[in-house]
C-alpha cells in the first residue's frame, strides 16, 4: 500500500532531487500503524502488547519508509530524461486489493 502511494507522489515530481524531497516528506508524515484503526487491513494484524513494542514498530516502519523511498527513487526516474518512468507512473493509478493509504477504499 506504500509502495502504491509512493509511485503516485513521484508521478507529480519533475526531476530526481523533487522525488528524493517529497518521497522524504511522505516518509516522515504521521502514519497508522497496521493494527490501528483507520489502517485498511487492520484486521488482518495482532495489537502490540505494549507501548515500547508499538514504539518499535513504528521506527521500524519509518526507517522502511525513508529507505523504499531512495531507492523507488533510483529506480523509478529515467536517467535520460531526469523524469518518472512511464513504465512506473502507469502503477499509480492502482490499487492494491482496492485499498488505499491515502483515503476510504
């Protein structure tokens, strides 16, 4: 679901430094973790048993964020154009499972 919704934010970019920017910024925005509510598969998750492991997860799955955004970078920008890739931009337009991070669905 990340992933889907980093393809669409590059998509809007022109250039690499702009992607490597707001793939940045959309790693570090406030996000639910998977067995919070308003998370769209959270019933498939278990809740943490305590804050200090909920802490974990959640710079767990920052530090994921922040890496899968510099290499989406690497691999999503057309090294002859210094733009989004065609080939990944078709991507943004799915779902996954008809489920989104960014909204209801």
């Amino acid at each position: 679901l990340y992933t889907q919704q980093c393809v669409a934010r590059l998509a809007k970019c022109n250039g690499k430094d702009h992607v490597l920017k707001e793939l940045y910024q959309l790693a570090i925005e406030n996000f639910k973790l998977p067995y919070e509510s308003g998370f769209p598969l959270k019933e498939l998750y278990t809740p943490a048993s305590s804050k200090s492991e909920s802490d974990n997860l959640r710079s767990y799955l920052l530090q994921l964020r922040q890496e899968l955004g510099s290499r989406l970078a690497e691999i999503c920008i057309d090294a002859n154009t210094n733009k989004p890739s065609k080939w990944w931009v078709c991507f943004s337009k799915r779902k996954f499972m008809g489920k989104s991070l960014d909204g209801p669905g």
